[in-house]
C-alpha cells in the first residue's frame, strides 16, 4: 500500500528485477522513469562480507559452532511466518529432526522467540547434538551463517534474495512467495511445510551434485551488488552531475 500511493508522485522508480519494473509500467508509470538497478540489499551483503573478511571479530560469536560441525554439511534454518504456525510448524520440525539425524548432516537455526515457535521446536526437536539452536543474530553474524551453510531452509522472504548471491540454494517453507523471480531463475524452490517433501528435497540436493550445482549456480536475479552505484549515478544524472 505505501508503495502505491509513494509511486504516483515519484519522479524516478528503481525496480530491483524486470519483474517489479513490469509491475510499476502495468500501473501506467512513465516507463521512462523506471530503471532495473537490483536490490540495494544485495549491496550490503557483500560489503558486510568483506568488512567481515576484513575483521572477523565482527562476527567472532559463531567460531564456536564452526568448530562444533567442521566437517558436517550444515543446513541453515529460519521460520517464523505466521501462516506457519500450528500443524506447518510440526511439520518444520519434524523434518529438522529427521534431517539432522543424518550423520554428515548439522543445522544451525537461529530460533525465533515467539512462543509458538519455541514450543513446538522444544517439543519436537529436544536438545540434538546436530541441532544448534541460538538466539536471532545480528546481521554480521547472519551472514557469516548463510556463508557457513550449504543449503537454506527458511519461510522469510529477504532470505530468498540473500542466500542466492552466496550460492546458496533455498527451499522456502511457504506454497507462494512474493519473490517469483527466485523460482523462475532456480535460485529457489517452494516445498511447503510437508515434513517428507522438505526432507526429500534436502535429501536430493545433499546426495545429487547435479541438483545442487543447478541451484547454487544459477543467476541470482536480485542484483550483483552495484544497485546503490547504479542509483547514484542516475540520480546524479537527474540533477546535472
């Protein structure tokens, strides 16, 4: 809703895919207006990753679990969505039980504290060696887990664009997403909250390089990293610079 109403009396709309500047030309934007630049979020990843390379402490709060799973395959979870709770969540659960029960398998899921999240994931997952389950982390932090992780199960939506430009594949826990161009590049997979097709498709990427490579691969969609550069230079541009 903010979006349109802002829309109608912008002089420059910087759309993060051609699927969203499509969107802004069928609302009868000036199409001259409109630019492709991709999503600034994907801008701050990579600058955080190298302020990070640049000085681990920044997110020295995980060398502890890096060195816990060293050698094991970790999947990175996150859900929290509201549609999920009630039985979606039992069935999360159960597949983060039976995934992690793999022995070359470890899952890092940094828990969201609503209560009906908690319960259920006290109830069903107990306290597993192969789970680590934390408090929500800072962004530094995630991002160092999203480059620790090999494969990304999550119900959020910026993780969608995040994970991909680390290749790293994303199984969304949701049947549809606002964010389609991760489906339709492949950088993304909607599997729902049925505990034996999560684990399946888990299965498949963990044990089918081929799977795996078609997803870590594949073009992420949301930008390379120059949407703010690209931004700025349009900006400049409008004003004379």
């Amino acid at each position: 809703m903010n979006r349109r109403i802002v829309a109608p009396i912008a002089d420059q709309h910087f759309a993060p895919t051609e699927t969203a500047a499509e969107a802004l030309r069928r609302e009868n934007v000036d199409p001259s207006t409109i630019h492709v630049t991709g999503n600034t979020v994907i801008d701050a990843l990579h600058t955080t990753r190298a302020r990070i390379a640049a000085d681990p402490s920044l997110a020295a709060g995980l060398d502890e679990i890096a060195e816990r799973f060293a050698g094991k395959r970790l999947v990175l979870v996150t859900t929290h969505r509201r549609e999920n709770f009630g039985d979606g969540m039992a069935g999360i659960a159960d597949a983060i039980s039976r995934i992690a029960a793999r022995p070359d398998t470890a899952v890092l899921f940094p828990m969201h504290p609503n209560p009906n999240v908690v319960s259920v994931m006290d109830r069903v997952l107990g306290d597993r060696p192969n789970i680590c389950r934390i408090d929500p982390l800072d962004y530094p932090h995630f991002i160092r887990a999203l480059g620790m992780a090999e494969i990304v199960l999550s119900d959020s939506g910026g993780v969608q664009e995040e994970a991909p430009a680390l290749g790293k594949p994303v199984l969304v826990m949701r049947e549809t997403t606002e964010r389609p161009e991760g489906i339709a590049a492949g950088t993304a997979k909607l599997v729902g909250t049925d505990p034996d097709r999560i684990v399946s498709e888990i299965s498949t990427l963990l044990d089918v390089p081929h799977a795996y490579s078609a997803m870590a691969r594949a073009h992420n969609p949301f930008g390379d990293g120059h949407a703010a550069e690209r931004i700025a230079g349009i900006v400049a541009h409008g004003f004379g610079f």
